[in-house]
C-alpha cells in the first residue's frame, strides 16, 4: 500500500510492468546491437615466436579445427576459469563445462587449462 501504484487494480499493473519490461528489453537489444558495432572482433595478427610455439603445440595436440580466438578480454571469477587476454589463442577440450552448462567451454591455454565463457570465443 506504500507503493506509488499499490491502490491500482492488478490488470493494470500487470499491463504496465509487461509494457515496461518490453521497453527496457528493446532497449537493451538497442544497447547489445550498438556495443557490438563498436567492438568489433579482432583481426588475425602476426604471433610473436613464443605464442606461435604456443600455437603450434595446441595444434599437434588438439588439431587446427579446435583452436579458438579470444574476441575480449576474460577475467576468471569462479574456481578453474581462466583469465585470458583478447587474441589469445586457446584449443577447445570440452564444449560444455562440469554440470552441462554449454555456455563455458572448458579449453587448453596453451599451459593453464579451464573454463571461459563460449561467447568470448570465435574459430581461429
């Protein structure tokens, strides 16, 4: 009753937190299609000789059709994520982490092995 609309009838407020909701999510999809345009992926670049060794290894151990590119940078938060910086190259081990979440791969850095999120990944 302290709420600003707790005296409305309920089909009213539900009319109006569906229309808010559908507000905000247009514009988060606005938000999302705009930050995209503006960070773009990254560029294949020259590796430096350390990281084409690096390369290199994840190849014969893994094979050219597994290797992954960092589109932006990662910052591991939960126990076994990696941290990794943007255009790092990685080698895809598993597609789905330990409880069957498709949206953390776990991936081979070369050393270090771990989860990221799929979505900060892009064939290499």
């Amino acid at each position: 009753s302290q709420m600003p609309h707790g005296r409305m009838p309920l089909p009213s407020f539900r009319k109006m937190v569906e229309d808010t909701l559908e507000q905000s999510g247009a514009q988060l999809r606005t938000f999302c299609q705009a930050f995209e345009m503006v960070t773009p992926s990254p560029a294949t670049q020259p590796l430096n000789p350390a990281e084409e060794r690096k390369v290199l290894s994840l190849v014969s151990k893994h094979g050219a059709d597994k290797l992954y590119q960092v589109t932006s940078n990662i910052s591991g938060s939960k126990d076994l994520d990696l941290t990794l910086q943007r255009g790092q190259i990685v080698a895809l081990l598993q597609s789905v982490d330990t409880k069957g979440n498709t949206s953390r791969w776990l991936v081979d850095a070369g050393g270090p092995r771990g989860f990221v999120p799929a979505g900060k990944l892009q064939p290499y």
